[in-house]
C-alpha cells in the first residue's frame, strides 16, 4: 500500500513538473519568437528603405536619359 502512495506522489510530483517545465518553455519560445519577429521586421524596413533609395536613383537616371534623348 505504502508503494502505491508513494508511486503516486512521484507520479503526481513529475506532472507538475513537468507543467512548470512546459510553461517556462512556452514563454521561452514566445520571447525567441517576438525577438525573431522583430528581427525580421527590422530588415523588412531596412530592405524597403534601400528599395526606396534604388529607386529615387532610378527615377533619377531616368530623367536624365529622357533629357538627353530629346536633344
């Protein structure tokens, strides 16, 4: 009898356990998530930024053949 009370303890000990370990692990895994995403947000702007600026230099470029193409 006493085993089985004590396999039950332990057997009750490890879920709970084991459910702490599994909350950590979730925020864990939230916080790499939102850092990930705003990494990824991060070189978004960057990349549109320089899509931007390519393009300024682009239309500019443009201008500047479209003069020289009506003289």
């Amino acid at each position: 009898m006493s085993k089985s009370i004590a396999l039950s303890l332990v057997l009750a000990a490890s879920l709970g356990l084991a459910a702490c370990t599994s909350g950590a692990e979730n925020v864990a895994n939230a916080a790499a998530n939102s850092a990930e995403n705003a990494s990824n947000a991060a070189d978004n702007a960057m990349n549109a930024a320089m899509n931007a600026a390519d393009n300024a230099g682009n239309a500019a470029a443009n201008a500047t053949n479209n003069v020289a193409n009506a003289m």
